[in-house]
C-alpha cells in the first residue's frame, strides 16, 4: 500500500506500514559491544578497586650493564605497605595519563584523519584496483 503526497509539481510516494501486519520481536537478550569510553572507564574503575583487593608487593631490581636498564631480581619479591587508589585519583588519572601520552594521541587522530581523507577521496580504492590489475597479469 503506497500513499501519494503532493509536493508542488512533484509527488513524493511515502511507504505505509501495513495494517494488522505483524512486526519482528527484537530478542530482548541481544548483546551489543559496549562504547569504548564505556569499557575504558570500567576498566579503570576495575583497576581502582583491585588495589583494595589485591595484596601490594615489589621485586629488587639491579642494573643490567649490558642493556643498561633496571632489571628485576629473581626470587626477591617481598610485601610492601599497601597504598591504594583513591576514586578522586583514579578520575585525576585519567587527564594525567592523557597529558603524558598526549604526542602519540596526536598521531594517532592524524594519521587517521590522513586515512579518513584517502578513503574519501577514493585514491586508496583505485590504488588499490590499479594495483591488483596490473599484478593479475603476473599469474601463478
């Protein structure tokens, strides 16, 4: 069933649900992949608790003379005084961390603006096609 809508000069057919018709159920226990903001501050949030949790502890370390880094002694793992997350620390983390890191953050959103306009573009697809066709003559 089709319903006409005149527009000026033109007419526009809008579709119409028919009537009576049964729609599709949506499962109810249909599982979506949460947003990665959503997963990034669960997990810091898990990481915040797990220091209540789990029992605070070091390995001794000495210098390594021929990579010239601080290496991990083994068998020398001992309790250390337990200093846990505060949930005002783990928030203050979160732009900390996003400050240190902030020249490969950079990168990374230019780099895929880079891409995102290739893509656009469509140089990246004809590359490509030109690429496979001028192989395809190789054959096996």
């Amino acid at each position: 069933m089709v319903a006409q809508v005149r527009l000026g000069p033109a007419s526009y057919q809008k579709p119409q649900r028919p009537r009576g018709g049964r729609r599709k159920k949506r499962s109810l226990l249909k599982l979506r992949f949460p947003h990665p903001l959503a997963l990034l501050v669960g997990f810091i949030v898990l990481a915040a608790v797990m220091t209540y949790v789990l029992p605070a502890g070091q390995f001794d370390r000495r210098d390594d003379p021929a990579t010239g880094r601080r290496v991990v002694v083994a068998g020398t793992y001992h309790a250390v005084p337990q200093a846990p997350v505060t949930p005002f620390q783990a928030v203050v983390a979160i732009p900390r961390g996003m400050a240190a890191a902030a020249s490969i953050i950079f990168l990374v959103f230019l780099i895929g603006g880079a891409f995102g306009v290739v893509d656009q573009t469509g140089a990246l697809r004809r590359g490509v096609a030109w690429m496979v066709r001028r192989l395809e003559r190789r054959g096996s």
